[in-house]
C-alpha cells in the first residue's frame, strides 16, 4: 500500500510540472497520468505536434518561433516538414493576431536562410501567403502583405509569373475590395522590376492604367507611387508613351493625397528621363504644381518644400538662366511662407469664412494651417545646403545670405533647429566664404532653445574645421580678428544653457567636442579658459559619462599646453582631487581617469605619474574601489618592461598577493581571480626584445613618448629665447640710461676697458698694475698712493659683487662730503680705483690694512664683464655687478652738519681677512694707537 500511495503522489506531482507546459484537463485515469509521464521522453517534434494541437496560445507562438530551428536540423527536418508545417498552416486559420504576426515572420527567414528548396516552399509556405493577405483583420493583412513583398526578392521570376501574377492582377479587378486593389498595386510594382518589358506590356501594364483611373482615390494614390518602378521596368520609350500621360493626370487630380504622390513620382522618375522630356513636359509639369502649391497653401506646400532640393538637382542640366533664378526665387518664398502679418491675416480670414463652422473648429483649421506653415519652412531649412550646391557657393552671398540668417533667426525652435543640423554642411559648400555665416553660427550658439544648440554643437568639430581650412591656419591667438575669435568664446558660453537642462548626453557631447579646440587655440588660451570648464564640470556634472567625456578631453588638452608647471599643475589636482578625495565616488573616477591617460599618453609617463598612486587604492575601504581596481591590473602589468620596471613590478605582485590573502568581500574576491588569470596570460617583454620587434601598439607609444620629450624641449627653448630677450633688453636700457647721463653731465670721453682687461678701469696698464699688486709699487709710487683718497663704491641694493664705479670727475664733491682724512688732512681725489677683491670678506665697512691685497680669481662661475663708469657718484648703476673687488678703506656718507669724511661708527660684525684671521674693529685699532 504505501509503494501505490507513492507512486500516486508522484504522478500527481509530474502532472503538476507539465500543466506549466500543456493543458491536461481530460486526462483523469491513472493509465492516462503513467501515458502523461512518459509524454516526457517526446522528441521536439512530437512535442510541437502536441502543443500545437492541444496547447495554449503563447505554447503555440513559442513553437511557431522555433520553426526555423526546427528545419534547420538535418535529422528532424524531413519529419518536420512532414508532421509539423501542416499543423502550422491548420492552426494559422483561426489564430490570433499574435500567432499570425509570428507566422509570417518565421516563413520569410525560412526562405532567407534556405531551410527549404524552392519548390516545397511555393507549394506550402507561399500559398499560405497568398492566402492570408486577403485576411479581414487589416494589421495582420499587411503583415503578410509585406512578407510577400521580402518574398518576392527572393523568389526567381518563373516561380514568380507562375504562383504570384496571376493572383496579383485579379486582385486588382475592379469587383474587388479597396483593400485587394491596394494589395494590387504593391504587388505589381514589386514585380515589375523582374520581367521583360514585353511581359509588363502585355500582362502589367493594363491593370496598372486601369489602377491609376479607379474611383477610389487611395488607389489612384497608391498606384501612382509605383509608377517608378512599372516604368524602369519598360524603358524610357514606354514610358514616355504610355506612364508620362497617366502622371500628368495624376498631378493634376482633385485629391491633394494623389497630387502629393504624383509630385514624388516624377522627382524619382527624374533619372530616366531625357533632355527632351524634361524640358518639354517635367519642367512645366513642376513650376505649376510649386504655383499650386503656394496659392492653395494646402497639405501640398510642404512636400514641395522637402522635394524642392532633388527636383531642383534633377532637372538642374535642363534649366535656362531664367528658370534657375525662377526656382531659387521660389525657394527663398518658401523659406518667408507664414511670417508676413498681412498675409497671414488674410489666411485666418480665409479659414473662418465659412459661418457654419464651430469656434472649436475654426481655432483647429488655423493651428492646422501655422502648421502646415512651419512645416514649410523647416522642410525649406532641410533642403538649404541642396539649394547653395544648386546655385552655388558664389552667388550665395547675393541670393541666399539673407535667407539662410532669416532661417537662424525664425521664431519657431523647430526651424532653427533644423538648419542648425545642417550647419556645417553649408560651411563645407561656401568653403573660403564661410565666413560670411559667422555671425549666423555665433547667434545660432547663443540660442535658448536646447534642441537649436544640439545641432550646432554636435557638428562643432566639422564647423571649427571648415573655418580653418577656409581662411587662415592660423589659431586664435594669432589672428585675434579672425572668425574663431568670436565663435570660440560662443561655443564655450553654451555649456551655461546647456548643463542647465537634464539632457546629459547633450552635456556629454559638448564635453567631448571641446577636445576639437586643440587645433585652433593658444596653449595659453586652453590653460585660461577650456581647462577651467573642463575641470570644473569633472567635480561638478551629475551623470558619470559626462565627468568621463570631460576627462578625456582635459587630458586631450593637456597635451598641448606648453608650460611644464602648468601640466603638473593640472594632473597634481586630479591625483589630489580623485584619488586621495575622502568620498569613494570620486576614487572610483580616478579609476576612470587613468584608464584615459593609459590610451592617451606614453607608457613611460603614466608609470613615472599614476602608477604607485593607483595601486594606492587596493587598500581602500570600499569594495567596490577595489573591485573596480582589479579590472585595470592587467592593463598595468602590459606597461611593464624588464628589467627596467622589475620595482613596479613586484609592487604589483605585493597589491594582487595581499588582494588574494586578506580580501573578505566576494565579489572583490571573484574579481581578483579573475585578474590573475588574466595576469597569468599576460608575457612582459625584455628591453632587447623590444628593441628589435617593435610592434604597432610600441609604435604608437613611441611616437606619443617623442612628442611628451618635444613638447619638454620647446618648452626650455622657449625659456632661453625670453632670458636672452629679457638679457639684451636690459642691457639696451643701461646704455641707454649711461649715454643720457653722460650727455648730461659732460663727462670725459675716454672709453672704457676693452673686454677682458684685468683692471676694468680707464688709464694706461702700467698704472693699473701698479695699483693691482704692491710688489710693483715704488718709492715714487707709494708717495702718490699715498697723497690719493680711496673711495669704496657703494654696492646698488640687492646686488652683490657690484663693479667698480670710479669718479673721474674732478668737479666738486656734494655738501655732505669731504676731502678730510682720518687725521684731518685734506687729500687729492682719485682719478683711478683698483677693482674689488673676490674676497666677499673685505669689503664689509671697515677700512683695509696699509698695502693693497692681491687680486684672485673668482669662482662664481660668472663670466667677466666689462665695468662701466659713472659721474659725479661712486654709487654704481643697478645691475653693473663685477667679478673682482680691491680692499679698499669704506667711507660713509654722513647726514648734514656731522664731519664730512668722518668714518661712521656702526661697523658690520668681524669678518675674516683674506689671510683668516679676524680683522679688529675700529675702536680697537683706535686705542691700541
């Protein structure tokens, strides 16, 4: 009893999982459950079988769904074709709508993968088609109606004429419904383009003339529109016999829904016309439709505003001078339809004339007719670029000029922002004339609409780009009056309005464009003005891709800014700001960041500024930090190259060991091992090796390396060429200033030491040396050292190792200044000054010992120059350093009333003689006397 008790429960349990596959509400006996059981083992096909049979609605679309799947395997596919397909086509006769949409899409990629040959699928699959196509419900009708047309594509023409064209122009019988007769002409336009034209005069063209006269107007509409097709199909001859007549009717039908079809069918006829068809009847044939059109200002204006640009490129050959400026004329009137008050007057007028209309209807009938207008006017903004090419770029400024900035300026947003879309393909066609349009676009970008600055700036580039080529290669800092100077800072305002609205993908396109201002802006330029937005709207911006998109173009423009503290500058705040930011969301971009440098910048670079950083974070507490961390490993360790990065190496090795042993979180545990299998796989070349085999990839790292090392080179370039500017400068203002004061103070006119003398001072050689070095000294010579007063030059503030500054002048001293000695005794000016001691210890104001101290070398490493002398002051001119100082006795200038040529009281502190020891002061040289 308890095996039946569990063998029950067990069927009862099998029955419950198949009820979710099959109904099975018949089934009661127990001999009927232990049949359901094995019901399981059925292969695919006796399942679809059954569930098509018996099963629900969505079991039976989920079998229809698998019928490719099903032909395609080579073992069931006889038995499918067998057992299967005709269920299919039994069921499709009273499914739902679902269920028939499923069919028709399975039966046409049956035919488009092959599945079965030609001949079974005409027998089963395209009666079933056919058949169909006639359904009453009108969604599942032209379901069909448009598999049979992908069909017949596929299809070749025998099967075609035999199966298709006979059910095709009995449907087109006047007996027949509408919507047999719609069928007809789609019908027979498709397979038109698959016969002879003999066989489409004889079986075709019939019906399709007798299409074109039905008394129903979407008949007439819709048989009209396959007139292209009927006509390639007989060749020109045919069809300027038997087709041109029947458009030309239908051109001029009382219905404006076959007038509009018979305007597009003779713009797309155009082509296979001749000279002569076009200039005697297409050319008058359109002029009246276009004055039809304007003067009824119906649901025609607006298609001959969107046909106007092929109609005018088809028929362009064929024009007269008059004609051409006839049809821009027309255009220009298009682009004004609707904003002339007194017109637009007069039409609201017209549309409540009739007093039997309701208010409601008559407010309906004028927004229908502002419509229609702005739908002109925005198809005529579609059409422009296609109406420059058809006048051309040089009579653009005297035909459309005008109205190209009327259309920048319609008071309708969606006509703004159609010719915004087409902005830079004007630029393109006008070439050097672009900027005659400059303040279009620069008014276009000033915009308030967003979807008027969308088009303009996802066609930056392009539009930066043709006005480069155009004038001047010159950048913004170069020709500050050129167009850029004004676009440029338009373009930049826009992220205002922009970044104020919440289309983010706008904001990150705007990001991604700034990139393009490389090419046209200083590098001072970029670091003033793009940088600073860039930045700003890293930290700023709410939506990851668009602080993404402004990183990759700050590092972009980074790449050319000059001035290495700037670069530094810019990629020390991005390391400070991200990646030691407290908040893990901006650590997490920091990943983003380097991912952009890596792509973007040399290999060497990136190891040299972000690596140790980055491996920083897989000790951040966040896991998802260092989730995040361990996707970019492998790409670190591609960096690598032994034995020179063997350091960053093992730092890589420690931060996956320690991610392995200590990590706790799953998912970062999951995600370590899966980096280092990645690692794993990953070989790092040796220096040799990548010596000899440069690969593409070490190609480009090398040439972005050469241009880090260029842009390093200019850089100091640049820096020598303003030291030496700024060098040459000052020497030009010194002389300058030296001649003025001499001028002034008719001073001596001996010239100065030649360059490299000793001395530095004016006077003959014998005399200096004298001065220079005491074992030369004489008798005769000390006696007139003696009688001689040493003046020390005060060095200029600042300054050290001033040169010598000597007071040949022999006028009189200042009132604050004497002759006096220390003993009182007045003594004779000296015409001529030894030159400072390098020792900076001598000259610390304090006087020297009796004999001159020799002259050595100095070792600043500077180079000599040539001392220069002043009038009336031993105080130097500023920058007038030397490299030599004599020991010479320091006299202080007193203030008034004190004794002149009394030396001052306050001395420096003791500084060492030349010899070493410390030189006394001068109270102690006063008492040991």
């Amino acid at each position: 009893m308890g095996s039946l008790d569990a063998t029950s429960t067990s069927l009862a349990e099998d029955l419950q999982d198949l009820q979710l596959d099959r109904p099975n509400k018949g089934l009661k006996s127990v001999e009927e459950l232990e049949k359901l059981t094995v019901d399981e083992q059925l292969s695919d096909i006796e399942r679809s079988v059954y569930l098509l049979s018996s099963g629900q609605e969505v079991q039976r679309i989920s079998v229809i769904h698998n019928l490719p799947d099903l032909l395609r395997d080579t073992e069931s596919h006889d038995e499918c074709m067998r057992r299967v397909v005709p269920k299919v086509r039994e069921v499709l006769h009273v499914a739902q709508t679902e269920m028939q949409l499923a069919a028709s899409s399975a039966f046409l990629q049956i035919l488009q993968k092959n599945l079965v040959p030609i001949q079974n699928y005409s027998q089963t699959f395209l009666q079933t088609i056919l058949n169909s196509v006639d359904s009453k419900d009108p969604d599942v009708a032209s379901a069909w109606l448009d598999t049979l047309l992908d069909v017949i594509d596929l299809l070749p023409k025998e099967v075609i004429k035999k199966e298709i064209l006979g059910s095709a122009i009995a449907k087109g019988q006047l007996a027949q419904s509408v919507q047999s007769r719609l069928a007809c002409c789609r019908i027979l336009g498709k397979i038109s383009t698959k016969f002879e034209p003999f066989v489409i005069k004889k079986e075709i063209l019939p019906v399709v003339q007798s299409l074109c006269q039905d008394v129903d107007y979407e008949v007439r509409g819709c048989m009209c529109r396959q007139l292209d097709c009927v006509s390639r199909g007989l060749g020109l001859e045919a069809t300027k016999s038997a087709i041109l007549p029947e458009l030309v009717e239908l051109t001029n039908d009382e219905e404006c829904h076959v007038r509009i079809a018979g305007l597009e069918t003779v713009v797309n006829i155009l082509t296979l016309l001749d000279a002569e068809t076009c200039s005697a009847t297409i050319i008058p044939l359109v002029c009246k439709i276009c004055q039809q059109a304007v003067q009824a200002e119906d649901a025609t204006l607006p298609v001959v505003a969107t046909q106007l640009g092929k109609l005018c490129h088809g028929i362009a050959d064929n024009l007269t001078d008059e004609q051409k400026q006839w049809f821009i004329d027309y255009y220009k009137k298009l682009c004004h339809v609707g904003l002339e008050k007194n017109k637009a007057s007069s039409r609201v007028t017209m549309a409540v004339s009739d007093k039997e209309r309701t208010k409601e209807s008559d407010l309906t009938d004028i927004f229908e007719l502002e419509d229609k207008l702005v739908e002109c006017r925005k198809n005529s903004a579609f059409n422009f670029p296609a109406m420059v090419l058809f006048s051309g770029a040089k009579q653009f400024k005297q035909e459309l000029h005008v109205t190209f900035t009327h259309l920048c300026k319609d008071p309708h947003f969606i006509v703004r922002k159609t010719i915004s879309g087409g902005f830079h393909e004007v630029c393109k066609l006008l070439g050097n004339s672009a900027q005659l349009i400059q303040a279009d676009v620069v008014a276009l970008l000033k915009d308030e609409s967003i979807e008027v600055l969308k088009g303009v700036v996802s066609n930056m580039p392009a539009i930066l780009d043709c006005y480069m080529t155009s004038g001047s290669n010159h950048t913004i800092s170069e020709s500050k009056s050129g167009p850029l100077s004004d676009i440029i800072p338009a373009f930049l305002a826009s992220e205002n309005a922009i970044f104020t609205s919440n289309n983010w993908r706008l904001q990150q396109e705007l990001m991604e464009n700034m990139a393009c201002l490389i090419k046209c802006y200083s590098s001072e330029n970029l670091y003033n003005k793009v940088i600073p937005i860039l930045r700003q709207k890293l930290s700023k911006a709410r939506a990851l891709p668009v602080k993404v998109a402004a990183a990759r173009s700050l590092l972009t423009l980074t790449r050319k800014v000059k001035k290495h503290e700037q670069r530094e500058e810019i990629f020390h705040s991005l390391i400070h700001d991200f990646c030691h930011a407290r908040k893990c969301y901006w650590r997490s971009v920091f990943i983003d960041i380097c991912r952009i440098v890596i792509e973007l910048y040399s290999k060497k670079f990136f190891k040299e500024s972000f690596y140790e950083y980055l491996l920083e974070l897989h000790t951040d507490s966040v896991p998802n930090i260092r989730l995040r961390l361990c996707s970019i490993l492998p790409d670190l360790k591609r960096l690598l190259i032994l034995p020179t990065d063997r350091g960053l190496l093992q730092q890589l090795d420690a931060c996956v060991r320690k991610l392995l042993v200590s990590e706790k979180d799953r998912d970062v545990s999951e995600g370590i091992q899966d980096a280092v299998e990645e690692l794993d796989k990953i070989h790092i070349p040796m220096q040799s090796m990548t010596r000899r085999n440069f690969f593409e990839q070490d190609l480009e790292d090398q040439k972005k390396e050469e241009e880090e090392k260029l842009l390093l080179e200019n850089e100091e370039k640049e820096l020598k060429k303003e030291e030496e500017a700024a060098e040459k400068k000052k020497g030009d203002k010194r002389n300058l200033v030296s001649a003025k004061k001499g001028s002034e103070n008719g001073s001596s006119k001996i010239p100065g030491p030649r360059k490299g003398s000793r001395a530095g001072l004016p006077g003959s050689n014998t005399a200096t040396k004298k001065f220079l070095y005491p074992s030369h000294i004489t008798s005769e010579d000390s006696k007139e050292l003696s009688k001689t007063k040493i003046v020390s030059p005060v060095p200029a503030p600042g300054k050290s190792g001033n040169k010598v500054q000597v007071n040949s002048n022999t006028s009189k001293q200042s009132s604050g200044e004497s002759n006096i000695n220390k003993k009182g005794v007045s003594s004779p000016k000296l015409s001529r000054l030894p030159l400072y001691s390098s020792n900076p210890n001598i000259h610390q104001g304090r006087p020297s010992s009796p004999s001159l101290i020799p002259i050595k070398a100095s070792t600043s490493g500077t180079t000599n120059k040539t001392s220069k002398t002043t009038r009336g002051s031993g105080i130097p001119a500023p920058g007038s350093a030397g490299l030599r100082r004599a020991s010479v006795p320091t006299l202080s200038t007193t203030r008034r009333g004190s004794l002149s040529g009394q030396l001052s009281t306050e001395v420096n502190p003791k500084a060492k003689s030349s010899n070493g020891a410390m030189s006394p002061s001068i109270k102690e040289r006063k008492k040991s006397r």
